[in-house]
C-alpha cells in the first residue's frame, strides 16, 4: 500500500497487499490483510457473467459478484458479508471499486461500507510493485 485514507478506522479494512489475475473470463484478488498482529490471505475468483462468488475467511462470509463501470474504466464489487464476533452474526453491505493509472503501475481502490451500525469510506492506492 502506498497511500491510504482511513480516517480513524483500522488499517485491517483494505489490504496491505493486492495481486490481481485477470483472464477474458474472470478476475482472481489475492489480498494479504493485518488482523490483529497476524497477516490473513485471501483468494477470491469473480466471473464477470455477474455470478456470487462466496469466501469464508476466519470467522466471516463474503457473497459478492463484480462488474465494470458503465463507461468500463472501472470494476466494481458489490458484496453482503457477515462477520461473526463472539457469537454475534454481524450484517453490512460493501462497494468496492478498483481503478487504474493511465501508465497502468497504481492501482486506486474505494471501499465503501454500509450497514445499521457503521457507514464509512476508505481509500488506499498500491503500486504496482
């Protein structure tokens, strides 16, 4: 990660890393995120046929499905997670958007995040190292 935006929030909430795999017919996310002091890796494999794809990390559950912006400069990911915390099954909606640079060696990602208890927005950029 290169820059980031995440206000007062935990840097847990966007990958430190990305590496990203891309074929006509679907898009792989590697990310490797800081969970309390212990790095998490997880896969997600998307087609762009609009499909849910489900992942279950540690103690959570991600349907999502990805598209391209209507003017195809961006990919946007729509996703329901549920993290369970100590027995407590907790619900929320995330956008996740991934852009590039003109010279293609940054990568621009927005996560927005929404739910009955919490809304926010980070930013991070990564480079393409």
């Amino acid at each position: 990660m290169v820059n980031s935006d995440f206000e007062n929030l935990p840097t847990s909430f966007a990958a430190n890393e990305f590496k990203i795999l891309q074929n006509q017919n679907s898009i792989k996310f590697d990310r490797a995120v800081l969970v309390k002091d212990s790095i998490i890796k997880v896969t997600e494999e998307f087609k762009f046929d609009g499909r849910i794809s489900v992942t279950t990390p540690q103690n959570r559950k991600k349907e999502a499905s990805i598209k391209w912006s209507p003017n195809g400069t961006s990919l946007i990911e729509t996703a329901t997670q549920t993290v369970n915390d100590n027995g407590i099954n907790n619900q929320f909606q995330s956008i996740e958007t991934f852009s590039m640079s003109a010279d293609k060696k940054i990568l621009f990602y927005t996560r927005q995040v929404i739910s009955d208890k919490v809304n926010f927005t980070i930013k991070a950029t990564y480079d393409k190292n």
